[in-house]
C-alpha cells in the first residue's frame, strides 16, 4: 500500500511537469503521514510543509513542527490570524461555521501562492472517511491538486502512520480540523471514526450493516448532501 502511494504521488509530479510539492501541516496524523509519503516520493529537498496558524491551539503547531523536524523538510510559516481577523471585519455577521470556514480557505490561497511560486503542486492531506461524507471545506482544504491517502479509511491511515514512524502524541490525539476553540471531527459529526469506517466500509461493499439504523441513515445522509464537494460545478448545458 505505501509503496504504491509514494509511485502514484511519483508520476503525478512528474506528469503534471511540478518541480516538488507544498502541504498544510496541521499538527495531525493525516498531514503527518500524507508528508512522509511524499517525502519518499520526491525527497526532502522538494517538499515545503506550511505551517497557517489562524488563532490555532499551541499544541497543535508543536505537534505540526515536530513532525517536520523528524521528517527533515523544508518549512515556512504564515500567520493568518490577522488576515482573517481583518475578512471578518469588513464582511457582515453570519452563523459560525461561515466565519470557521474561511479559515481553510485562507490556508488554501497560502498554499497556492507558494505552489505558484516554485511551480509545486498542493497536496490534500484528506482521507476516504472525510471524502466520503463531505467532511472537508469546500475550496478550502477541498482545494487541492492530489489527494494521495483518500483511498484510506481513517482506521488505515492510523495504521500506516504507526509504520512510517510517526510520533505516538501526533497518532493519538483527538482528530480537529481546528475551527474553533475545543472544536474536534467526531464531535461536530456527531458518530466516532471507528463507526463512520464500518458504515461506509459495508456500504461500499453491500454488506449488512452493524451498526444502528439511525447511524447509518445519518451517514447516508451526510453523503447524500456534499455529493456537491466531490463533483466538478454543474454546467449549464445550452
């Protein structure tokens, strides 16, 4: 399995005739595994790891340095909390999940300036869970050039992130896509990563399911209602 990842992040450099790759570290394993991945697909020297803090918890920038120091890639920080801080203020109130999401977006346009910069491609650190259901901000951490571990349940990329030596602080840590204060993904979709894995798992493969009807009505809903993130914008057609 990780053989074949670091050969297909290999060709779809080479293919798109990108000189390296740039990523959001975030402090988690996701980030974490996706760039030690790509460090063996296109060596330290032509990976840059981004660090966007945008009013981020402390421990998750530690987390994100310490995993670059054990990966040894180059890294650069940019400090988006005045910069968002500034949006807010000339855009109107609005409910907290628009505010929390220009966040991400923000980190997207910082990443696409420094892809642009060095003719780098972005790299999406987003798994099969998140994709499946939607959970990932559109034109956010939605925007992206390759997705090398969306073909990976969370479950996996946990485990693969055991044999590629990632630290065990970064692998255990409650996964957050950093929102808000004490926000976390489990929380705000209201069902585990190890129950979101089962469902989807035995709906992809026409399985009976385990778990409870209630959960898994929820799942299909969560996929029937961002199918819009996993789809190129409708066309018009006249």
């Amino acid at each position: 399995m990780k053989r074949k990842i670091i050969a297909w992040i290999r060709k779809q450099v080479k293919s798109a005739g990108a000189k390296g790759i740039v990523l959001g570290l975030s402090g988690g394993v996701d980030s974490a595994v996706t760039c030690a991945l790509v460090k063996e697909a296109v060596g330290k020297k032509n990976v840059l790891g981004l660090f966007m803090p945008c009013h981020s918890h402390s421990q998750d920038i530690e987390d994100a340095r310490a995993a670059a120091r054990k990966l040894g890639i180059k890294t650069k920080t940019v400090e988006l909390s005045a910069v968002y801080d500034s949006f807010l203020r000339v855009l109107p109130r609005a409910p907290v999940l628009a505010a929390a999401n220009l966040r991400p977006r923000l980190r997207m346009c910082a990443l696409y300036y420094f892809a642009n910069k060095f003719n780098y491609l972005v790299c999406g650190t987003g798994n099969k869970s998140e994709l499946m259901v939607g959970y990932f901000t559109k034109y956010g951490d939605g925007g992206v050039d390759l997705l090398p571990i969306a073909g990976l349940f969370k479950k996996d990329v946990r485990k693969l992130a055991g044999e590629l030596g990632i630290p065990h602080q970064i692998i255990a840590k409650p996964p957050t896509a950093g929102l808000w204060p004490g926000q976390t993904d489990e929380k705000e979709m209201g069902i585990t990563y190890n129950e979101l894995d089962d469902i989807l798992y035995r709906l992809e493969h026409k399985q009976k399911q385990a778990a409870g009807r209630e959960k898994v009505d929820k799942v299909r809903r969560m996929i029937a209602r961002t199918r819009h993130k996993r789809n190129l914008p409708e066309i018009c057609k006249v």
